[in-house]
C-alpha cells in the first residue's frame, strides 16, 4: 500500500493553487477553479502522492489548521536536497519564513508559512 492522495486544509484553494504552483514550485494535476477543487503534486515525482488543497472553512479542518498554526506546528513536512538554498528561493518569491522559530526546544527547524493558513516545514534528504 502507498500514499496516493492526502488533503491539506487552505483557506481558499484557488489562491492556494496560484501559491503551490507558481511560488513553491509544485505541479498542477487537477485544477477546477468553479468546483473549488486543486490538485498539486511534485515536479520530482508527477505521478507519485498528490496533495488536494481542500477548503476548510466552515468545517473542522479549520480548526485544526488553526490550533497547528497557532501553536507554531507545520502541518506537513517537505524533502529538499538543501534546506538553506530553498529558504533563500522561498523568501525570494515572496514566500514568508520562520527564522524566529529556527532551533526551539522541541526541535524543529526550516519552517514557512505558505500563505494559506499553514505552517510547512523543510527537511534535508540526503
């Protein structure tokens, strides 16, 4: 069994599919700007797990997403070759980091916010 779909709560999915495909550099699936529906995926792996940018207010992934960004923890996490040249591109593009989060108690590093409600985290693969 393998992850083929998992759904990220935004605020609004069309800005949300503007934000993941032309800042942070994912691949558009499925984009069905009248229904709402937004579908991304990795240029490094088109055809592996895709990630549905699901509106969430009004619903209980509102909450959620709101309780993790409050309390500083990124609801998903991103494999990069190299954390401190994709923070550079990041904040290049307009996208805005956590520095004032960088090294806290419990361990994480390499957080943004995408701009959509979320708190994202990098992580260097080797």
């Amino acid at each position: 069994m393998k992850i083929s779909l998992v759904s990220l709560p935004v605020q609004d999915p069309i800005q949300a599919h503007e934000i993941y495909t032309e800042k942070l550099g994912f691949t558009s699936k499925e984009f069905s700007p009248e229904q709402s529906i937004a579908v991304v995926a990795s240029p490094e792996d088109a055809d592996g797990t895709q990630i549905l940018l699901e509106p969430c207010q009004g619903t209980f992934a509102e909450t959620f997403q709101k309780e993790a960004y409050q309390s500083n923890l990124p609801i998903m996490i991103f494999s990069v070759s190299d954390v401190d040249a994709e923070l550079t591109r990041l904040e290049a593009v307009g996208i805005k980091t956590r520095p004032d989060l960088d090294k806290p108690d419990w361990g994480l590093t390499n957080l943004f916010e995408d701009g959509c409600g979320n708190l994202l985290m990098l992580q260097e693969s080797t």
